[in-house]
C-alpha cells in the first residue's frame, strides 16, 4: 500500500491509500478520487498538480506511466 498526499487544482490536501500506482491510475482514470473539501475528483486535475510519496521502485513506476509527483519534502533521503 502507498501513501498518496493529493492537491486538487483549489489547493485542498488530502491523503488517499492506494494499493499500488497501478492502482491509483486505475482509480484516478474512473473518476473515485474526490477532494473531501470541494469534491473535484482527481481525473479532472492536472496531473502535474499531484503530489505523492511512493518507494523508489513505485516512484520509477510512476514516472513510467508519465505521472508526475513530488516527494513530500520531509521524507528522509538516504545517500544509497
Ligand atoms: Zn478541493
């Protein structure tokens, strides 16, 4: 399970589970992530407007399918 913070284009943060990026294409592309706050779900969001935190292989999976996200800035790096 990943760990999706997401921001519709009103700049409403909410967080959503996701079984894996597939998973979350999956359900962004049949419309049933809504922001909690003004309801837009995220299939109407530009996709360059999510914002994600995911392992490295999903953050590569991610970027394979041409989804882009950033890493929420608190997450620790490690130099590996
Ligand atoms: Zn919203």
């Amino acid at each position: 399970m990943i760990l999706f913070t997401l921001r519709c284009s009103h700049g409403h943060e909410f967080e959503g589970w996701f079984r894996d990026g597939e998973g979350f294409e999956a359900q962004q592309k049949a419309g049933e992530i809504a922001c909690p706050e003004c309801g837009q779900t995220l299939g109407e969001i530009d996709p360059h407007g999510i914002y994600g935190e995911a392992s490295e292989e999903e953050s590569r999976e991610l970027t394979d399918e041409g989804i882009s996200f950033g890493r929420i800035p608190w997450v620790p790096q490690t130099d590996s």
